[in-house]
C-alpha cells in the first residue's frame, strides 16, 4: 500500500515536470471518485 503511494508520488512528480500533469492528475481524480 505504502509503495503504491510512493509510486503515485513519484510519478505525479515525474508528471509535474513535464506538460502532461493536468490529464494525470484528472485521472487521479476520477480513480479517487
């Protein structure tokens, strides 16, 4: 569980860096609802 987390972190900071965050994090999103 906790390495899932991680992983999500780390890509969602991955993603921050380039310019496809606003796709990532709406799935994110819709994954949480």
């Amino acid at each position: 569980m906790l390495d899932e987390f991680h992983y999500c972190l780390t890509s969602f900071m991955m993603n921050l860096k380039s310019d496809n965050w606003q796709p990532f994090v709406k799935q994110i999103l819709l994954s949480i609802v």
